[in-house]
C-alpha cells in the first residue's frame, strides 16, 4: 500500500494555488474554528471533514487518521490534500486534464461526484470561495 502511494502521489500534483485554496476553504467551512462541528455531527474542525473522507484517504495513503484528528489544523490540512490528490488523479485518468482550482473546490464540497456532475450547490460554494478576503 506504501508503494502504491508513493507512485499515485508522484503523479498527482496538486494545483500551485492550493494552499491558497484550502486556506479560503477553511473560512467559508468554519470561519476558522478548528473545533467546529456541523451537519448534525457528521463534520468535524475547520474543513468539516466527514468520515467518507477519513475512509478514502486511509485506504488510499495508509494512514490511521481518525475522524477526531479533523480538530487539529494541520492534521486537516494534511487530510484534505491527500483526498484532492487522490481525486485528482481520477480526474486526470477520466479527463486527461488536471483539476483547477474551481474542480477541487467542488470536489471538497460534494465528493468525486461533483466533479463530474457540478450542480447549482456547488457552483454557490464556488462563488463563496472566490470571496473570501485573506
């Protein structure tokens, strides 16, 4: 499984921008609080990550997160950009293009699906996204 992560993430390189990105996600999730709780419990600190999230970036990076290390920033951080990373080289593969920044920010808000299929919600969380003020 190492191995295997060690080639995917060679591969899939994440957009120069995606600090920037995550940074802006961070406020529109969470206005900045590490400690924060949504969706009736099922999102978790400052990028409300749910625990599909967790799922799919353990199995693909061999990692032991648990859905409690969403409170730590940095452990978040990390999170989310191996479940963009992940994600983006499916969408190299299904499209032979590499994600901007408006497919992650999809990707963050509505799953792997949403890159596909983008729908109004997300297109609004796009939009949310491109004001923030850092």
């Amino acid at each position: 499984m190492i191995f295997l992560f060690s080639t995917i993430s060679a591969q899939a390189v994440l957009h120069p921008d995606i600090d920037n990105l995550i940074e802006r996600m961070i406020v529109v999730e969470s206005n900045g609080n590490n400690s924060a709780v949504g969706d009736r419990g099922r999102a978790k600190g400052c990028l409300q990550i749910q625990r599909g999230v967790i799922r799919d970036v353990n199995r693909y990076a061999g990692t032991s997160y648990k859905h409690n290390d969403a409170f730590n920033r940095g452990t978040a951080i990390k999170i989310c950009k191996l479940y963009m990373k992940m994600y983006s080289e499916v969408y190299l593969d299904k499209t032979g293009k590499k994600p901007g920044l408006k497919e992650l920010a999809y990707l963050w808000n509505g799953g792997p699906k949403a890159m596909r299929h983008p729908k109004y919600a997300h297109r609004v969380y796009w939009a949310k996204i491109r004001r923030v003020q850092l």
